[in-house]
C-alpha cells in the first residue's frame, strides 16, 4: 500500500493522519510531515490507525519526535496504533513507553457549515 500523511487540527491537537506503509522507503516524507509540528507548546498527535507496515526506519521517526518533545517542551502521542504499529513498539521494547490514545482528537467543526 502507499503512503499518506495528512495534519488536521482538532481542539488544541494537530493530527497526523499517516496511512499505508512506514518504512525505509516512505519515512523521510513522514518526517517530513511531522517535522514542521514538533515545536514547544505544540501538542502532536499521530493517528496510526491507518499504517499497515511500520519497519525499523518508520519506528525511529516516531521515537525521535517523541524524544524531542520530551527535551523541547511540547505534547506528542500516537493515537489508535494498528495491529502493525503494536507489534512493531513492543518488539522494541517501547510499548509502554510512548504516550499512546485510543483514538485521535475529534477535528474541529468547519466555520463555515
């Protein structure tokens, strides 16, 4: 499956929407999409509900977002990890490590309907 990755606000959260595959070829791109949220007072959230493969690279992009955010001041989370997403943090060790929601921020009601 492809790669997308989607930023939506949602109360005081972004939300990365981030589907389909997260590995050694698309994971540069995911950084990409969530380098520009990791400032202080931001609250990041990843919606993982979408990734079906997540490899070593996919994972390291993640961890150091949540790394950073533990040094720079600001809130980062996954939200509704997959199946793939699970399996891959507790074959590193990290499952209970990373903040992880059971589903991602609501968005926030368009002003203009």
């Amino acid at each position: 499956m492809g790669f997308s990755c989607t930023a939506r606000r949602a109360a005081e959260h972004v939300v990365l929407a981030v589907r389909g595959d997260v590995d050694l070829a698309t994971h540069e791109r995911l950084q990409t999409e969530v380098e520009p949220w990791l400032v202080s007072g931001a609250s990041v959230v990843v919606d993982c509900s979408g990734v079906e493969f997540l490899d070593s690279m996919g994972l390291r992009v993640l961890v150091l977002a949540w790394q950073r955010s533990a040094k720079d001041g600001f809130s980062f989370a996954l939200a509704a990890p997959s199946p793939a997403v699970v399996r891959v943090l507790e074959l590193a060790g990290i499952a209970n490590l990373l903040p992880v929601l059971d589903a991602a921020p609501v968005p926030d009601p368009d002003p203009a309907a």
